[in-house]
C-alpha cells in the first residue's frame, strides 16, 4: 500500500467510493478514523465509514466522486470535487425520482500512520434538495 497523502486520496475515491471496496476502505482508514460527510453525518472508525458509503450508494444509484484538483503535503489533503448519482432511495426525504443530480463539494484528510484518520467533506447540499425538488428543511433519509 502507498502511504503518500495523493494516493491515499484517490483510492479513497476512486476504489473505495466509486469502487465500494469495503476491504480497500478497511486498508487505507485508520482505525480511529473521523468522518464527517458532505450531507453532514459524522461516524468514526472503517465499519462506521461503510455504513455510510453504503446508504449513500443505496439512494444514489452510479455514485460517483471526480476529483477535480488535489492539494496535498505529507499528512494533508485538500480536495476539490464533483459528486453524481442517480436518485433510486429515499433521500432527504425524497422517494427515488430516478433524476441524475449532481453536486460540487470540497474535502479535507489527515493522514497518520500510513492511513487516511481524519475526512471532513462540505458539499453543496442546497443543490441536492433543490434538484430533487425537497424542502430546505428536509432530513436527509438514506435508507432505500
């Protein structure tokens, strides 16, 4: 496994996001990792990690992340971003409308002991309640 902060950045995205590769999520986060997501949930460790990456795929069908630019130094990252799915599971309290959505977002790493322990992700979640057409006081509800 690299353990340089550009790499680990985009298997994070590439294998793990746009992959679902549970087992590469389980390799590259740390065990203490800290997740707070572009929808705003927080959850901590890899199996938290998973559980939110798999609700995000279940409402979102074709999920992907496209890294537009990528800062980085030793232990730090800095992602620009493009997010994309296809709405197929209650989402903001939304039921699927099958409408492809797409928002821009913005995420943040720390990198410890050759892992990614720190993520915290800001997106456009304005955009994503409008294109689904919800309320701007809608919870987000991932559950398919």
């Amino acid at each position: 496994m690299s353990a340089d902060s550009k790499s680990l950045v985009e298997r994070f995205y590439t294998e793990v996001w746009n992959g679902a590769a549970e087992r590469v999520a389980r390799e590259i986060l740390h065990k203490d990792l800290t997740f707070r997501g572009s929808l705003g949930l927080s959850h901590h460790g890899p199996d938290g990690f998973i559980t939110y990456l798999r609700s995000v795929h279940a409402a979102l069908g074709n999920y992907r992340c496209v890294i537009e630019d990528l800062i980085t130094t030793e232990t730090r990252a800095a992602a620009r971003m493009t997010f994309t799915g296809t709405h197929r599971g209650m989402f903001f309290g939304v039921a699927p409308t099958g409408r492809q959505i797409t928002w821009a977002g913005a995420a943040f790493f720390t990198i410890a002991d050759a892992r990614i322990i720190d993520i915290w992700v800001l997106g456009d979640v304005d955009s994503v309640k409008e294109q689904l057409g919800a309320a701007s006081s809608a919870s987000l509800n991932a559950e398919s």
